[in-house]
C-alpha cells in the first residue's frame, strides 16, 4: 500500500457508498476503533451475528442495511466522544485497502486486514455510513 491509496478515493467511489453492494440492501463491516485499542496492530472490525472481534476481513461479518437501520445506536456510536467509535462502512470501500498481515501475528497469517494508523482510521470514519437514529452527537470524522 502507498501513501496515495490513504488519501485518495479508492477508484473513484464517493464518500456515500452509493455504489457499493446490493442496490436495495449494500453490505458493510463494522468497524470499532475505541482508544483503547488504538495500540493494536490492525483494525479491529466485529465478527458475524455480532459475536466478538476480528482483524482479518476474511473472519468478520458482512452486515446488510437492513440490519444496521433496524438498530441505528448499536451500530453507530460515539460513546459520548466527539469522534465515531463504532460505524458500519461499506464493504467494497473496506476490501480495497487491505494488506496482507505480517506474519505470526493472527492464526495462520490470514487477511487482509487494515493497518491500525490515524490517516486509516480517519479514512474509515470519512466513508462510514451513519445511518438516522445513530448515537452521533458532534460526530468528527
């Protein structure tokens, strides 16, 4: 990964997501980037049927619109920050900045995952969706 590919839209994709997944129902990957984690390696992002947490993208779970709008505070949060702590982003935006993980720190070497740095995290949180009834007050992204 270049530097470049931090800053720029991955091939032209809009900060909405418009043309990610499905039409009537895009995917996403929550992402959580509490401060306390801040000293990980990678991006941590919440594993299928909301069970637990994940670096590699390949063990964390796809969750679609409907399942995001249904619960717009629990998977869109601040916890009281100025800054989003957890937010679903779409998945097509999220795979395009994967890197391979190096090796011996996750099982079996598996990816992609994100690196943990500021510029990704501020990338995630610029292409997040937040959708009505998310817990965002004075949301930075």
């Amino acid at each position: 990964m270049n530097a470049n590919q931090l800053t720029e839209a991955p091939n032209g994709v809009s900060p909405s997501g418009a043309c990610t997944g499905s039409p009537t129902d895009p995917e996403y990957y929550i992402v959580d980037v509490r401060k306390e984690w801040r000293h990980q390696p990678y991006i941590t992002f919440w594993r299928p049927n909301n069970c637990n947490y994940a670096y590699p993208l390949a063990w964390a779970g796809r969750y679609t619109k409907a399942t995001v709008d249904a619960q717009p505070w629990y998977y869109c949060n601040t916890n009281g920050s100025a800054w989003l702590k957890r937010f679903p982003v779409p998945c097509e935006i999220v795979e395009r900045y994967g890197v391979d993980p190096r090796p011996g720190i996750i099982d079996g070497n598996v990816g992609p995952v994100l690196p943990n740095t500021q510029k990704m995290r501020r990338k995630l949180r610029r292409y997040a969706y937040i959708p009505e009834g998310a817990v965002t007050t004075a949301v930075r992204r």
